[in-house]
C-alpha cells in the first residue's frame, strides 16, 4: 500500500485552520508537505491547529517545521493531541512544548478559542 503522506486533512473553520496529521513524519518528502500545509495555513490569516493525534513518530525535524512560524514572527501554532508518547518525549526533551498552546485534543482547542 502506497503512503498518502503526513497530511490527513486540512480543513478551514469559522475561526480555526486545522491541518491533521498522520503517520511517520520524518522523511523529506513528508517534512515538505508539512511546510506546505503550514505556509498556506497560515495565510489564512486564523488560528492555526495542528492535530498530532494521528502522528506515531515526530522527531526533531517535524518539531523544527511546527517552531518555524513563531520564529518568522508569525502567531504560534496549537497543538491537540492525545499526543503520542514520542510527541510528548520530543516536546519535553528540547524543552519547547511551551512555544505552542497544546490541547488534550482538538474539540479542547476549539472551546478554548471560543473563550
């Protein structure tokens, strides 16, 4: 069975860009795809949501891809989970779960921009 990439669904909401992922994200093909969804997220102009709950490994180079937008200036990302353990480890070992909002999953996210 051929892989359809990292990105389940992107998907744009009253107020909320949500992009989901999926899978193994560490290959290059999968990093740039990522790239891609996040630049035309954020374009949109919403709050950008990035749903790791579907991502079995996320290592330091899918990391890097999610830090890029706080780093050009740009909002910062939320993350929603349930988190897998290797997102969890990620986050803790590079000290940086707290340059994202992280959510236990998406509909947290969603109530917590209606606040």
């Amino acid at each position: 069975m051929q892989s359809t990439g990292p990105i389940a669904l992107m998907t744009e909401w009253t107020h909320l860009f949500v992009i989901f992922l999926e899978g193994d994200v560490n290959e290059t093909e999968d990093l740039e795809l990522v790239e891609l969804a996040l630049e035309s997220a954020q374009r949109s102009g919403k709050q950008v949501v990035v749903d790791l709950s579907g991502v079995q490994f996320m290592g330091a180079h899918l990391l890097g891809e999610l830090l890029k937008p706080g780093r050009l200036g740009k909002p910062g990302l939320w993350l929603a989970g349930p988190l897998g353990g290797y997102a969890e480890r990620t986050l803790s070992v590079t000290g940086s779960a707290g340059a994202f909002r992280i959510f236990p999953t998406l509909a947290d996210a969603t109530a917590a921009f209606r606040r």
